[in-house]
C-alpha cells in the first residue's frame, strides 16, 4: 500500500465540511461524524489505559485487539453502506467479558469509578463507549446503520466495567461502593 497520508492538512475542511470514507462531504456536527468521531476517543482513551502500567498480559492482548476493533468500526461508521463489525466481534467481546469476570466477587451494590489510576482511566473509557453507543442510536435514527455497531458498543461497555474491576486488584486499589444512605 502506497502513502495515503503525505499531507496531514488539506484546508478542505476550513468550511465546515469532512469528508467521508465515500468522497462525500458532511458537516463536522453532522451524527454520522459524531458517531465516528466518538468511537475513535473512545479508543485513545483505551491507549491511556494501556499506556497504564500495571496492565496483565491478557487484558493488554484484549485490549488492543478491541482498539483495531474500534478502528473497523470508526471505518464502517464513516463509509455509508461499509459492513466491517460481524457478530464475531461480539461473540469475541463476551467471551473476554465472561473469562475476566469468572474470578471477580458477585457485586450486590453499584461501584464508583475508581480503584487506582488505570482503572479510574478504564471507567472513564467505558463511559466514552457508553456516549460512542448513545451516538450510533442517533445516527440510526435518522440513517442506515447495522445493528452489530450498536451490539458491539454494548458489550464494550460491559467488558470495560468488568476490565476495570481487574486493574483495582491488580493496582492493589480497592472498589468504591455507592451508599444510597450516607
């Protein structure tokens, strides 16, 4: 593959415009590049998190397999009509999700966010792909888009939660739990 970037700037978007994965120009507020555009901070923020150090070789192996996820998705989100997420993505995210959450307590009250610093950094990645998930419904309410991006988002945002109760015990850090009557 040749250089597909030799120029970063291109003065095209000055009027407000992007363009999309088909040539197409949008607004830069349009939903469809809000979508997009929220999937892909929602994968520097897991770059923060793996930028952590006390992240265990299986989840950093799930992790960055989910950023290229995430990359996909962004693709297909910005070329209309592009199909790249399959239910194999998914089946992929629960089966991470039930292996991580197999030797966790059961939890009987809501947590906080925290639990030291690269598992407050995973809830607040979590919490991105939750606003990435809300993106995509707007964007499905008014164009096509294929339910897989949704689904996927989905279980991102569990499997983050899950992810981030393991970065609190390997940080030492213990779970905040929520006091209905403090």
């Amino acid at each position: 593959m040749g250089k597909r970037l030799s120029k970063i700037y291109t003065r095209t978007g000055d009027d407000g415009t992007t363009g999309l994965g088909d040539g197409t120009r949008t607004a830069k507020d349009s939903a469809r590049v809000e979508a997009y555009g929220t999937v892909d901070e929602a994968n520097s923020a897991i770059g923060v998190v793996l930028a952590g150090a006390a992240v265990p070789e299986a989840v950093r192996a799930c992790l960055e397999a989910v950023q290229h996820d995430l990359f996909e998705l962004g693709g297909e989100l910005c070329i209309p009509g592009h199909e790249a997420i399959t239910q194999d993505f998914i089946d992929r995210l629960e089966a991470d999700l039930d292996g991580f959450n197999a030797d966790l307590p059961a939890l009987d009250d809501f947590i906080l966010p925290g639990g030291g610093m690269t598992a407050a950094q995973c809830h607040l990645a979590r919490t991105i792909v939750r606003r990435a998930e809300r993106r995509v419904a707007t964007l499905a309410s008014e164009e096509d888009v294929r339910p897989e991006a949704g689904r996927y988002l989905n279980r991102l945002s569990d499997l983050l939660f899950v992810v981030a109760r393991v970065l609190s015990r390997v940080e030492g850090g213990s779970e905040v739990l929520w006091k209905r009557d403090r």
